[in-house]
C-alpha cells in the first residue's frame, strides 16, 4: 500500500458510511388511512352527531383524491389508502378525537347524503425497519470519524514533509 492511500482510503470509506447513513429508512410503525362511509340518517351522522345543509361538502367540490375516496368508500367501505400522498388534503385523519369537519364529515354524492369518518390508524410495529433505522444512525459518527482521521492523516503527513 503506498503511503498516500491510506489517507484516502479512510476519506473514501468515511464518505461511503455517510452516504450510507443518508439511506431513507420507512417509519416503524405501519400507518393506514381510512375513509369509512355510510348513508346518514335524518340530519345525523356517525355517533350521533348532527349536521346542517351548511355542513355537507358537495362530492363535485372536492379535490380528486377527495373525490376517489368517496367514490370507492360509497362502492366499498373502508376504503384504505397505505401512503399519506394518497390522502385527502380537505379531511383530517384523526385517530382519537372525532368532530363535524374534524375526522367526520357529511358529503353528498349522487343526491345522496353520506357520513363520513377518516381516520389513521397504525397496525403493528415494523422491529426490522426500526433496527435499520438505529443501525443506520450508528454508521454516520463512524462515518465523520473515518473522514476526520483521513483528513488528520493527510495533515500530519503533509506538515512532517
């Protein structure tokens, strides 16, 4: 090995570590997004709570993926999306507390008043992604140390010449 590698060797492998550390890890914990409908009933929604005509969200007004959720959770519900991108931006999904406009909401589609209760629910807890995501914060000290020792190396080298 000649004299000037090894500096560079452990700026390499200290970069490599970095970048390694910089890998997006998922959450631990599997979240998923539910949209529950069913038909309301005289001026009531789920758990009882009452609307007015000033409530209801037209479906026509809603946003696409507001549109797509109603749409599937009429034909089938719940209807669940895995990915908060796949959500939709005008609900809120709750996953304690539950309000006209807040987690529940009165949408009319098809002349047809329905309630509707978004929430987000977690399903388990992911160890693997969980001992990834450690391990990888493990890696960029040591990462920042192979860097620092290259540089102090190439330093040291570089004044005693």
């Amino acid at each position: 090995m000649r004299s000037d590698s090894l500096p560079s060797a452990l700026v390499a492998v200290g970069i490599g570590l970095l970048v390694l550390s910089a890998v997006p890890v998922g959450n631990a914990a599997d979240t998923d997004y539910v949209h529950r409908i069913e038909p309301a009933e005289n001026g009531t929604l789920a758990y009882g709570i009452e609307y007015d005509e000033s409530a209801v969200l037209p479906h026509e007004d809603l946003s696409e993926r507001g549109q797509r959720a109603v749409t599937r959770g009429v034909a089938d519900s719940p209807y669940v999306v895995e990915n908060a991108s796949a959500t939709a931006p005008e609900f809120r999904y709750t996953s304690d507390h539950v309000a006209l406009n807040e987690g529940l909401y009165a949408v009319r589609y098809e002349g047809v008043v329905y309630s509707m209760r978004t929430e987000r629910r977690s399903e388990g807890f992911n160890v693997a992604t969980l001992a990834l995501g450690l391990a990888l914060s493990a890696v960029r000290p040591l990462g920042l140390l192979f860097v620092a020792a290259g540089l102090a190396v190439a330093g040291w080298r570089w004044y005693r010449d």
